[in-house]
C-alpha cells in the first residue's frame, strides 16, 4: 500500500528511541489526522500514494477547542477494531509528516495531506473511494453529508 517497508524491528527501535526522551504517548498531539480515512490513488506515472480525506474522523474522536480526543481510548482496540497502533500506522503511512511519531523516521512515506485546491479537485475520486470502503468507523450522518446525499 505504501512505500513504508520497515520491519517490526525497525519500528520498535525506532519507537524505543523516542521512549528514551519522553513517553511515547506524550508524543502525540491531539491532531486526529491518524483518526481520519486515506485513500490508495495508483498511478502508471507515480508509486502509489494516499491522500489524506480530512473531511471525515472516525466516529470515535471527538474534537474540542482543536483538540482531538478518543472517547474510548482506553478500549479502542476492542471497540474500534480499524484503530491501528503505532507500528500499524507507521507501516500503514497513516501518520502525516507533521507528527511527532514520524517526524524523525527516515524513509518513512506519509499519507499527503492536500492544500484546498488539490484536495477539491481530487474530492470526487474520494468520495467515490469512500463510498465504496468500509464506513463502519463513521457516522453515517457524517457519511452522508462527506458524499452530499
């Protein structure tokens, strides 16, 4: 899926690493950007990439003054079975370059995160892609409003 072929060792050292400054929960920083879907585009001209779609979080996060929070964070994986953890979004590319997670990781390939032009000329591709994935992890009013029905 993405350019990210690190190894579980790979990621643990590099998981370890952080750990030795500061919990590797204090890293993250309530973006929800890891809590939004991304969409696969294949191209003949380009190795395959995914774009971010900013439009819609997963039904489970919950955004106050800013700030992202999960209400079920401490039963996420249970409840939320599409949550990944972190060596799940480092392999997956699910982080955007801006997190701390990956910041520091070389080679790492991020989902892309598209400025408003790009984002609204790809939108129709990504509501097409959305509609045929897996909605589970959203609400379906939110669906419905991100596909204009």
């Amino acid at each position: 899926m993405t350019n990210n072929n690190f190894t579980d060792g790979q990621i643990q050292e590099h998981l370890d690493l952080l750990s030795k400054s500061k919990s590797l929960e204090s890293y993250c920083n309530n973006c929800g950007d890891c809590c939004s879907p991304s969409v696969l585009v294949k191209s003949t001209r380009t190795s395959p990439f995914k774009i971010l779609v900013k439009d819609l979080k997963c039904k489970f996060s919950k955004s106050v003054n800013g700030s992202n929070t999960c209400s079920v964070y401490s039963e996420r994986f249970s409840k939320a079975p599409w949550c990944l953890d972190l060596k799940g979004m480092i392999k997956g590319g699910a982080a955007p370059y801006h997190c701390p997670y990956v910041e520091t990781l070389k080679g790492y390939s991020p989902t892309l995160e598209l400025n408003s032009t790009q984002y609204g000329t790809m939108l129709p591709l990504l509501k097409k892609a959305v509609s045929q994935g897996d909605t589970a992890p959203f609400e379906d009013l939110d669906i419905k409003k991100f596909l204009g029905e």
